[in-house]
C-alpha cells in the first residue's frame, strides 16, 4: 500500500506525433493528496488500498490554471481547467507505473517515494 509520505512524479504522453514529458510532487496522508507541478497544475483528493485486488486507488480533481497546457496537449484555456482523474497504481514498497487518461488522453504516470511526510 502507499505510504504517507513526499512522492516524486513523471508524467509521459505523446502530443502532435512527439514525445512530451513532465513532473511533479504529491504529499500522501491519512488517506489525502496533495501536488502540483511547475507549471502551476494543482491536484487533490484521495487514496485507499484495495486488499482484494492489490491495488491503490487514487481519485483526485486536477486544477489547470489559466492558459495551462498539459504534456497530453490538453489546453485549459483562459478561464483554466478542472478535471477529475481515477486511477489505480500496483502495490509496491517504492516506485510504480500506470497509463491513466485525461481528457480523452492516455497518460503514463510514474510514482517513487522520497520520504516521510513533512512535519
């Protein structure tokens, strides 16, 4: 299961043919995320483990900011952007991978833990 702590992201999409990449942090706790990247993308929500399936199951609503682009070539626009994401991660102790989408777009998102929650 994850555990409470700072995470480091990748993000990998195709846009227009090429190879686009992107990255981020997430704070996990009691149950909560919290990230953002540096092109001032947002997200929240939530966490839980699914003993049955082995999986982490993430939900998060992803805010874009105005004139946002993400790696997937999703364009907020000048009023920016909301979207929900639902995903599942495998159970593994450090670092795992998943394709998600957003926006009709396939996503590959990798997560490795760095440490301990913030204190």
């Amino acid at each position: 299961m994850l555990r409470d702590g700072l995470y480091a992201l990748k993000f990998a999409a195709t846009h227009d043919g090429e190879p686009e990449e992107g990255s981020g942090l997430a704070v996990l706790r009691s149950g909560t995320v919290i990230g953002s990247d540096p092109m001032g993308a947002v997200f929240t929500g939530a966490y839980e483990y699914d003993d049955r399936r082995n999986l982490n199951r993430v939900r998060l609503r992803l805010e874009i900011p105005p004139d946002g682009v993400l790696v997937t070539g999703f364009a907020a626009g000048p009023a920016g952007a909301s979207l929900d994401v639902v995903g599942a991660f495998s159970d593994t102790p450090t670092d795992t991978a998943a394709f998600i989408q957003i926006a009709g777009a396939s996503l590959g998102v990798q997560i490795r833990y760095l440490g301990p929650p913030p204190t």
